[in-house]
C-alpha cells in the first residue's frame, strides 16, 4: 500500500515535473534539484489526502477534490521556488503552474 500511494505518485511526479521543467528550459543543476525539493515537500501531502478520500470512498467526485487541491499547491510551491531562486519569481510561477497540469493531466491519464 505505502508504495503505491506515496513512493510510486512521488517518484513519478519528480520525474514528470523534472521532465516537463527540463522541456521547458529550465536545465540548470539548481532548478532541476529545486524542483525535485518542492516536489518532496508537497507530493506526499497530495498524497495523503488522496489515501483519504478514497478511504472515505469519494469515488465518483474525487478528481473534484483533488483539481482545486492542486491549483492550491501552485502558489505554494511557487513560494518555495521563489525562496529557492529569488530573481527568477516571475518565471517560476509559469514554472510552477506548467509543472502542475502536466503532472495532474499526466496522472489522471495513469491512474
């Protein structure tokens, strides 16, 4: 169970928020591991809530729980890129938004 609902969503989000931050332009050693620190902050919190709603049996009107969730997490990992890379605020909150839908859309598609 724990590998399938945390170590397996997470790995995957690094790899698909890396990827998707590397297509974007952002190839630099920093930003790459940033991202992989942001994404092992709020991935298993997603995660989480996730375990719950399905244990509360949701089912049907999960992804309607799960979409705002994620909208929240962009202004938050935003922050935290920002933190990480002050001068590039402006830029990271595309990042950070980019990074999301594709990981969400990815992810609906996966599971």
């Amino acid at each position: 169970m724990w590998i399938n609902s945390f170590l397996l969503p997470l790995v995957l989000t690094i790899f698909i928020e890396g990827t998707a931050a590397f297509l974007l332009g952002y190839r630099d050693k920093q930003t790459l591991q940033v991202v992989t620190v942001v994404n092992l902050i709020t991935n298993p919190f997603m995660n989480f809530i996730s375990v719950l709603l399905a244990y509360f049996a949701i089912g049907r009107f999960f992804y309607w729980f799960i979409l705002p969730l994620e909208l929240l997490l962009i202004p938050v990992e935003w922050l935290i890129l920002s933190y990480a890379m002050p001068k590039k605020k402006k830029e990271l909150l595309k990042l950070s938004a980019a990074m999301n839908m594709i990981s969400f859309t990815i992810g609906l598609l996966i599971f």
